[in-house]
C-alpha cells in the first residue's frame, strides 16, 4: 500500500486537490460566512496564478524534493525514525506531527523576522478570505518552506509515504481553513479541537496586529494552544472583521504583478507583533 502511495504520489494530490478545491468553492456559493469586498475575478486570476509559478518554482530550484528525498534517506538509512526500530504506521504518525509542528514554527518565525516577512506578507494583503487565499504564497516562501521541510525529512529520516500524506493534509486543509464557508457553530466548536476551522483561522487575517499574530497552525489546532497563540474570535466578530494588512488596502495590490513585487515595496509599521 506505501508503495502504492508514494508511486501514484503526484496522481493523488492533484486529485486531492481538485476535489477539494471543487467542493469548498461550490460551499462557498451555497453557504458563504462573509460577504466579498474585493474583486472575486482578479483575486482568483492572481492567487490560482501563483500555483503554476509556485510549482515551476520547485521544480526548477531543487533537483529533489521533499517525497524523494525522504525515499532516498529511507534506503541510505539517514535521520533518526531509521535508526529506531519502529512500526511503520508509529513513523508515519510521528512524522506527520513533527512536520506539523515545524510547519506552525516556521510560520511564526514568517511573521517574526523581518526579511521573512517581507515574503510572507504578501499572503496577508488579500482583502478577502476564500479557498484560494490557502494558496497564495509568494514563490521565495514556497522555496524556502520547501528547503525547510527537506531539513525537518533529513534530521526525522520521515517514511516518504508520511511525507506524501502530510503533503497532501497541508495542501487541503490550508484551502479548508482560509475558505468562505459558513459552519453551523456547535460544529466549528467541535472541529477545532482536532482541526483548524475556518472561522479559527480567519482570525489570522485580521487587519488588527496582535489578532494577526495568533493562530498560527494550518492543520490541527494543537501547536496554537500548546504555545499560547490561540485566539477564539476575531474582537469586531466575523462579520465586523477587517481582512488584510492597513498599509496595502489598495485594490491595485491584488494583481499577479503587484503579488510578485510585494516584498520589494515599502511599508511603515509591516512587523505584525
């Protein structure tokens, strides 16, 4: 069955993918949580833009990712999971989890330090929250995240079927917490003890700084409440929220172009702590 996985690896996130990203935009028309302020057709052009760049990105700045990397540390015996006698299903739990939290680290430390978050701000600019949002990353955070998630594979020596898996949680559970879809509230309560919810991570894009720098965790919400960067709500509530960072609310900025640039520009005030 891992074999299985990791040969029908880039069949299965794409069909993952466009499943999900299916549903949750058609969930988005049924039973939207907040109503657009933007342009739905440029934020879409823009931010599905940035896939294609984002993937070209990988593929032309690393001569192996992080699945093949994993397969090669498995069969030369590197990183710590393979000196341990272990079963497989313990390794790949673990794996998950500890990519997880390194995940959640990393995006603190995007909202951290400076030059990083010159990169990752970019994701912030958008003035709406929809399942596109999950995928709008500036290309140089996607490379880096990429050369960090290869380190954490290297160090663990993760099973490449736990990558694969993990691969594909991020993917889809980041387009399910930035989407537009309104959850019944006694669900939204239960969901986020073992999942990031929407209304949860909403809370994140909030124009106000010590919002912004809560809620931190793309796929389970349990790195937020073990270091103390859960918030519940959003203090103007989900419909009285603001989306976005105050120095670029200009609609001009939610072109392809203007994305790309984004960590050139300069701002007053654009460390989020």
């Amino acid at each position: 069955m891992t074999t299985w996985i990791i040969h029908h690896e880039p069949v299965l996130r794409l069909g993952a993918f466009a499943v999900t990203f299916g549903l949750l935009a058609a969930g988005e028309l049924l039973v939207p949580r907040r109503s657009l302020t933007a342009s739905k057709a440029v934020r879409w052009y823009s931010n599905l833009g940035l896939v294609s760049i984002n993937s070209l990105a990988l593929r032309w700045g690393f001569p192996i990712l992080a699945v093949g990397f994993a397969s090669l540390a498995q069969e030369r015996q590197w990183g710590l999971l393979n000196t341990i006698p272990a079963p497989t299903a313990v390794r790949v739990v673990v794996s998950v989890l500890v990519l997880d939290c390194a995940i959640y680290l990393q995006h603190v430390m995007f909202h951290t330090v400076p030059l990083l978050w010159r990169l990752h701000r970019m994701h912030h600019t958008d003035l709406d929250c929809d399942v596109t949002t999950g995928l709008r990353f500036h290309p140089f955070e996607i490379v880096l995240s990429m050369g960090i998630k290869i380190g954490v594979v290297a160090v663990l020596g993760s099973p490449a079927v736990a990558v694969v898996l993990f691969e594909i949680m991020l993917n889809l559970t980041a387009m399910f917490n930035h989407s537009n879809i309104a959850l019944p509230l006694p669900v939204d309560r239960i969901l986020r003890w073992a999942l990031v919810t929407p209304d949860m991570h909403r809370v994140h894009h909030s124009v106000i700084p010590k919002e912004t720098y809560s809620n931190f965790g793309f796929s389970v919400p349990w790195w937020d409440r073990l270091f103390g960067t859960y918030r519940a709500q959003p203090q103007e509530g989900h419909d009285g929220m603001t989306i976005g960072l105050r120095e670029f609310r200009d609609p001009k900025y939610l072109h392809l172009f203007w994305l790309f640039i984004q960590p050139f520009l300069q701002a007053k005030n654009t460390i989020n702590t």
